[in-house]
C-alpha cells in the first residue's frame, strides 16, 4: 500500500509528459529532415515542370503517405488529452463570442416582445369594454322597447335625482375637507405670509401663537414675549383682516370654538374669497367676463390662488379676480 498515492500519480503524468514531448521532437526531427533531403534533391527548382512530371510527382507523394504508418501517441500520451482540452477551449471562445455578437439582437427582441404583449393586453382590454359597452345598448334598447315614454321619462328623473344627491354628497365632503385644510394649515401659512414671513409653502409647520410675535425684515419668526399684549395683536388682525362684529362672524367664530388669531383669520379671508369666485363663476354661466371678482386688495390668499393656477387676475385691473374655466385650456 502506497503511503502517498497522489504523489505516486504526479510522478507518473510528469513521465508521461516528458515522453510526449520526446516523441513530438523525435516527429519534428523527422519531418526537418525530410524537408532538408527535398531541398537538396531539387536541383533547378526554377525550371518548370510539364503536366506528367507533376502528375509523377503528386502520385509518388500520395502513394509514400497510404504506404506510411500513421503517426500515433502511445499508450498512456497526454497528447490526446491536450487536443481534446484545445478544441475545447475554441469551442467555448467561439460560442462566448456568438453569445455576445446576439446579445444586443436578444434584447431587441425582448423589447420589441415586451412591446407585443402590453399592445395585445391593451387590445384584450379595449375588447372586453366594447362588449361591455355593445350588450348595455342592448339591454338598454330592450327595456326601451318595453316601456312607455312615461316610464323612461321618470326612470331618467330618478337617475337625475340620485347623481344629483350624489353630487351633493361629494360636495359636502370636498368642503368639509376644504376648511378642515384651512384651518389646520392654509391658514397659519397664509397669515405667516401676509405678516411678512415665507410664502405659502416654504414654512410647512407654523404654530399659529408663534404667530403674534411677527416677523423680522429677513423673514424670521420673532421670539415670542412671555406677556404678549393681546389687544395689540388684535388691533392688528383688525386691521389686516378686519373686525368680526358682523352676527354672522361672530357666529361662525363661536361655532369653531377658539378665539380668533392670525391664523384663523387668514382662513376665513380664504373661505370667504372661495365662495365669491365659485358663486360669481356659477353666476355667470360660462361667461369668463362676467366670472370676475373685486377684491379690496392684494391678499395672501389671492396671490396663493393664482400661484396655484387656481385663479386668474383680469389682465387690465389686478383688483380683479376669477377662477380659471378648467373646461377650457389653461390660461
């Protein structure tokens, strides 16, 4: 039993190499030779030959080589094995380059299949709602043929009735949500604005009792006095936004629960100029014209409808302002 058969097996491949490479020299050999012996015997290799010489010759050649034993490795040649691993080697080189040469060609053709497959899912999907569209005509045409005028007329009137519920149960909603969004955040960004700090949108998060103390020249927040004077500030919200000893104010402040500052002042200045334009366009009936606003002055609000190509100023009196007709292209 050998104690290192791996080394054992070593000793014989490098045998069996060094025998190869002795063999192939001793083939080399061979052929310099025979090659040697051809020049020396060519004794005008300039003079041409006629067609039986080189027929001659040729056949002499062919008839030297089926005569001779074929060169064979012996037994045990690593030759053999480095033939195989050189075609090998070429075969794999050769198909890497065919797969990269098709590469680009393969994505093409994936592209171009990922292109086929969202125009048929398309085609699938258009084709499944004109048949849903064809058989609600003919539903439609049926229960038409079978009522009266009276009953279609009053099944139109029902179906008018509830989108009109419909409509104005989303409305409510929207304007719920409207002044929900005033009063928690328009309204504090707005006033912060109007008092000469950021404009809507560059301050997100604003306290509104930060808001009493103002804003410096740069546009920051003040720091708030441990006893802010109250009549001042309200002095103050009067004069930017006016009073509120209307009834109807005073309700509407009482409802909401919480005592009047900068922001909630500035969210009803929003609400109330809202409802001019969404009553003054419903007013004019399409007549863009005639959809305009006064307003006494250039407010925050104002300017943040406009930013928000929500409204537009009259293009002559910048007192001037009605809602973009969003049925007609953006002005």
């Amino acid at each position: 039993m050998e104690v290192f058969p791996g080394r054992a097996s070593d000793a014989i491949h490098d045998a069996n190499v060094e025998r190869t490479l002795r063999e192939l020299q001793r083939v080399k050999d061979e052929a310099e030779n025979t090659l040697n012996q051809l020049r020396r015997a060519a004794v005008a290799p300039n003079v041409p030959l006629s067609a039986d010489d080189s027929m001659e010759i040729m056949a002499k050649a062919c008839q030297d080589v089926a005569e001779s034993e074929p060169f064979l490795p012996f037994h045990g040649s690593v030759l053999p094995a480095l033939l195989a691993l050189r075609k090998t080697h070429r075969t794999i080189s050769e198909s890497s380059e065919y797969i990269n040469s098709q590469a680009v060609s393969l994505e093409q053709v994936n592209k171009r299949l990922e292109l086929l497959r969202a125009d048929v899912k398309q085609q699938l999907v258009l084709q499944t709602a004109l048949q849903k569209r064809a058989q609600s005509l003919r539903d439609d045409m049926e229960n038409r043929m079978e009522r009266t005028p009276e009953q279609i007329a009053s099944d139109l009137m029902a179906e008018l009735k509830k989108k009109k519920q419909d409509y104005d149960r989303e409305t409510s909603k929207l304007l719920k949500s409207l002044n929900w969004f005033i009063d928690h955040h328009l309204g504090p960004m707005l006033a912060a604005e109007e008092l000469g700090g950021p404009i809507v949108g560059d301050l997100m998060d604003i306290d509104p009792e930060e808001l009493g103390a103002g804003f410096s020249a740069q546009g920051k927040l003040k720091k708030a006095k441990a006893q802010p004077d109250e009549h001042k500030r309200q002095r103050r919200i009067d004069d930017i936004w006016g009073s509120t000893s209307a009834p109807a104010q005073q309700e509407q402040a009482r409802k909401r629960k919480r005592e009047r500052d900068e922001g909630s002042a500035a969210g009803a200045e929003m609400r109330d100029l809202t409802e001019q334009l969404l009553n003054k366009s419903m007013e004019a009936g399409g007549d863009s014209t005639a959809a305009y606003v006064t307003i006494p002055r250039e407010s925050a609000a104002a300017r943040f409808l406009v930013r928000s190509k929500v409204a537009v100023f009259h293009p002559r009196d910048a007192t001037k302002l009605r809602l973009i007709d969003f049925g007609r292209e953006v002005e």
